[in-house]
C-alpha cells in the first residue's frame, strides 16, 4: 500500500506528475520558440487559446463554491485569482484579444466558439468537468498545478521571440508579460494549497493522477495546433525537436 508522503517528498512527486508532459515540448510550441510560425498561425492559436483560458475565472468559481469554510486560505486565493482574471486591472481576455488583433484576427473571430478546434473543446471541457466534479483541493492540483503552473516556463521561451524575431511591441505581448508574473504566482500558492490539505493517501494520490492528466491534456491541446493549423505548411522535418 503505497503510503502518506510528507510534503517534501509530495511537492517532488508532484513536480515528476508533469515533469515529461510540458507543451513546450509539442511541435507548435517548438515553432513558436524558434521564430517558425507565420503570423496566421499566431492568429489561429490566439483564437484557440481564448476558449482555453477565458472561462478560468468561471472553473475557479466552481471550486470556489465547493472550497470547505474551513480552508479560508484557499478560498481567499481562488477570489483573488478570480478577480485578477476579470477586473483586477486590464481582463486577461481584453489583452489577449489584443495581441489577437496584432496578429492579424479580428475580435469577433476570437470569441466565436465555431473557431475552436475540438481538441480545445475537450480541453474547456475537461476543465469545466474538474471544477464541478472533483473534490475541491484535487481541482486546485489540477486546475492550477497541472496547468496554470506550466505557464511561466512556457511563456518565458515564446515571448522574447515574439519581440526579436516577430517584431511585436511590449503593449502587444503584455498578455505574456502579465502571465510569466502572475501564473508563477499562482502556480506556488496552489502547490501550498494542495501540500497543506491533501492529508490523505487517497488524496494526494488523486492530485498526482490529475496533475499528470492535466499536463498530458494542455501538451495534447498544444501538439493539435500543429496538426490542426501548422503541419500543412511546417513539416516536423523543418523543426528541432531535440530543442
């Protein structure tokens, strides 16, 4: 029987969940980092991504609803995590419709649900599903762990390509800007949230399988873009995987 770890060795367990699984290893993200997508394709993965993360505020608000009164901590983070989302300053999705509109879309063709690709439909949907479904404190290891946390290392290799070699000016990528901050922010406070409450076996082991699951489903999301909108014109021969 497998048995309860202390929090050193459930943050490590934790960290190995993704470890292997980061969507910066999917070819999309690998074209991306090296200067290789066009400005269209920027456009498609925009008009994706909006679907993506726009109903963060609305997953949070259903683990929020279901967060024990007694975990006044954890609650206090997904309100302010929400809020930060929405009406903290600048929404997120006002910013990321801008770079949307840099790269040559429109904000309409952002928020119409028919330009999503139905990997990105399972993925919303997976999110909407753990929010509503899982025991609270196992939605934040998923929710926020397996995805949010991911976000800095990923917007760390993107976005200084997106100044040198695409030529997009600072008020155009303050959406990465924002995220690279802010998600590591949120990606620590919610490893803190699940090391302090899941106190069980059943409970971390849980955490672990949704935090690997989380991870597995941003990286498929990501490598379907490619295949979805990229393959056609950037063959994984022109690439560098190995990167």
């Amino acid at each position: 029987m497998t048995a309860l770890m202390n929090q050193d060795e459930f943050r490590t367990a934790l960290e190995n969940a993704i470890k292997g699984k980061s969507a910066n290893t999917s070819p999309f993200s690998v074209a991306w980092a090296s200067g290789k997508l066009s400005r269209e394709h920027l456009c498609r993965w925009a008009e994706n991504h909006y679907h993506y993360v726009g109903p963060f505020a609305d997953y949070l608000g259903y683990v929020y609803g279901r967060m024990p009164a007694q975990y006044q901590e954890a609650k206090d983070f997904l309100l302010a995590n929400m809020y930060e989302e929405e009406i903290g300053g600048d929404r997120h999705t006002d910013l990321l419709i801008r770079f949307a509109e840099s790269c040559g879309t429109t904000r309409e063709r952002v928020k119409d649900e028919n330009n999503m690709s139905a990997t990105t439909r399972a993925l919303q949907a997976w999110c909407y599903c753990v929010a509503m479904r899982e025991d609270p404190i196992v939605a934040v290891a998923g929710l926020v762990v397996g995805l949010e946390s991911q976000v800095p290392s990923i917007y760390r290799r993107q976005t200084p390509t997106l100044r040198e070699k695409y030529g997009f000016t600072d008020e155009e990528v303050e959406f990465f800007d924002l995220h690279i901050v802010s998600d590591e922010i949120h990606g620590e406070r919610g490893y803190q949230i699940v090391l302090e409450h899941a106190t069980t076996v059943e409970l971390q082991q849980k955490c672990l399988k949704i935090c690997e699951i989380g991870a597995e489903m941003r990286l498929l999301y990501t490598t379907a873009l490619y295949n979805d909108y990229v393959a056609r014109d950037l063959s994984l021969a022109d690439l560098d995987m190995a990167a």
